[in-house]
C-alpha cells in the first residue's frame, strides 16, 4: 500500500464513523420509548381506562393481597403456598413472577381504593357502600365473569399436555368453569385425590352416583378406583371422554385378561362390552345388564339348543329353577370371553 492510500483511509474514517452515528442516533429515536418521570408509575388515576398495564401491578405482589384476604372464611388463601403455584423457584408457576396478579389481574387500583377505605373507616376486606369493587378477577362460584373468561386465565399455562383436547370438549361446550372443579388454594385438590375426586364429579353427574351405589359396581366410593382412572375430563376423541380410543380398550387397562387373542372368540367381547356390561353398576352380578339365560338370549335364541332353557326339557337334572340359579349357559359354556382350548369351539372348556 502507497503512502497516499493510507493517508487518504485515515483522514476518510472519521467521516464515516460520524455517518454511522448519526444515522444509529435517528434509529434510536424512532424506537426507544419516551422515560416516564419518577414516581409517575406509582400514582393511578380514578379516571383510567379498564385496559391493563404494567403500572397497575403491584411493587410489592402477594404482600399486599394478604393484607386482607388473610385466613378468614371468606377468603382463605394462604394455603396457596403450600401449593406448586407459589413455588418461586420454579419459573413457570404464577408466583415467579407476578404472583397473585398473575392470575387475579393487577391490583394497584383495587389497594389504592382499600387504602382510602381504611382512612374512612371501612372495615377491612370490605366494601363501602357506593364505592366501586377492586378491578380483581374471581374465579368459581363467587366469580361473575363467565367460564371462558376464567378458562382463559388457566390456559395461559395449561394449555398443552392432557389439557390439548379442552376445546370443543364436553365439559368445555357445557360452559364449565376450571374452577368449578379445581380448588386452586389448598395443598390437596380434591379432583386430583382419588378417594375425593368422586364427591367433586358426582355434583355433576348425578345418574352415575346412583349407579356406583348398586350392589355391583366398580369400587370408585371406597376410593380404590377414580373417574380418571378411565375418563379424560379434559376432552377425548370420544363422546364419553374415554381415556382409550374405544370403550373395549379402556376396560383391557385392567382386565387383561379378557383382551384375548383367542383361538375361539365370542363376537361380542372383542366389539362392544358394554353389550353384556354396565360400566358404573347394575343391580346383577358381574355389572351385567341382565341375568343369564335373558342375556345370552338376545343374541342365541333357543332354535337348534339341544335344551329349552325355562323348561326341563333336556336338562339333565330336570330342574329348571337350579339351572336359572346356578349360573344359567354359564353352567356349560364357561369360557364367554374366549377359549384357546382345541376343542373350545363352543366355549365350554
């Protein structure tokens, strides 16, 4: 390189770092938002739109809400913090952030009105007659927005998982509130225990507790077996919300044993179960939906038995009330689910 060439690059570089600057200043000043004075943050207007913005949260989160909301029967919270919501560490739960007002709304307006209340003599937790509500969002049934509003607030965090299928649900159509079944401030929620989640399904669905109180039925009220156990009351591909594709699928969870294959099938068991089962309980043995021989004749009508099963023809002890008591068809065809014995061809071994 000459001499003039570098004398020329070292006068010519000051020229364009002024030119880089001026133009970084402009783009700065188009973007960069205008400061707010000290102290503007901190003051709310009585007159200012319902929109929500970062200046109405709270400086100091869930120390401000339980001054009031404290353990009263009215509004008991502090069990919230025994719960996987008030885990700070944790930064996907409300209280690594925002904490209250993460789900409640912001709270500024609401203690700023508390706080004159109180000059007023208002008693705590209160409110004064004439004066508006805190701009707080409730949820279950104290709240008076409507179940979408509420779900929206819960989506935000749980919206994937088991909760994917929530839309366009049954529960979801209905206009059920997640609050209506979840109890967010207590260290056990009783939907998520299988020994109370029953009580919390059956305000609900009335007709099956009803049927879990039959003298045969599933154990789910002595807490040994939950509707989640074979329901999914976020949403299913089922009208049902079965937990499986298909009912047969969803009972072979824990009856295996019935799934089969099997040399010799009995066409009913691999279709429905429910053809020959109740699921939530009957008032015959085995959750049946009818007693033998009532229940095989629906589908094996008496032409070409070799007996006549209400008379003693061809029965070998020519008795027909024993035969209906002691088990029916079942007294020789054994094996209704299936046989894999060579010569099982008529389910009897």
């Amino acid at each position: 390189m000459t001499m003039r060439t570098t004398r020329r690059l070292s006068l010519s570089l000051p020229l364009v770092l002024c030119g880089l600057l001026t133009v970084a200043s402009a783009y700065a000043g188009k973007t960069a938002p205008a400061k707010q004075p000290a102290g503007a943050g901190s003051q709310v207007s009585d007159t200012a739109p319902p929109s929500v913005s970062a200046v109405e949260y709270s400086p100091k989160g869930a120390d401000t809400c339980i001054k009031c909301h404290d353990e009263d029967e009215e509004y008991p919270v502090f069990d919230i913090f025994k719960t996987k919501h008030a885990m700070k560490g944790d930064p996907r739960v409300p209280f690594s952030g925002l904490q209250c007002e993460a789900c409640h709304g912001p709270g500024v307006r609401g203690a700023v009105f508390m706080e004159k209340a109180l000059e007023a003599g208002a008693h705590v937790g209160k409110v004064r007659p004439g004066e508006k509500r805190p701009p707080i969002l409730n949820f279950g049934a104290k709240s008076d927005e409507p179940a979408a509003v509420q779900n929206a607030m819960c989506l935000q965090c749980h919206a994937g998982g088991s909760h994917i299928a929530w839309q366009g649900s049954a529960h979801e159509v209905n206009g059920l509130a997640c609050a209506d079944c979840h109890t967010i401030h207590t260290p056990h929620d009783p939907v998520l225990d299988t020994v109370t989640q029953p009580d919390v399904c059956f305000k609900c669905h009335l007709k099956q507790r009803a049927e879990f109180f039959k003298p045969s039925s599933h154990p789910v009220r002595f807490g040994q077996l939950g509707c989640s156990d074979c329901h999914a009351s976020h949403g299913a591909g089922t009208s049902t919300l079965l937990l499986r594709p298909t009912l047969n699928e969803t009972c072979y969870t824990c009856h295996a044993e019935k799934r089969g294959p099997f040399l010799w099938e009995h066409a009913p068991v691999s279709e429905d179960c429910s053809l020959c089962h109740t699921p939530h309980g009957s008032i015959h043995p085995a959750l049946l939906t009818k007693r033998p021989p009532l229940l095989c004749q629906q589908c094996h009508s008496q032409i070409g038995h070799p007996s006549v099963a209400r008379t003693t023809q061809g029965l070998p002890d020519a008795n027909p009330s024993g035969f209906l008591l002691a088990g029916s068809c079942t007294n020789c065809h054994s094996q209704v689910h299936g046989s894999n014995h060579p010569s099982g061809a008529k389910l009897m071994r």
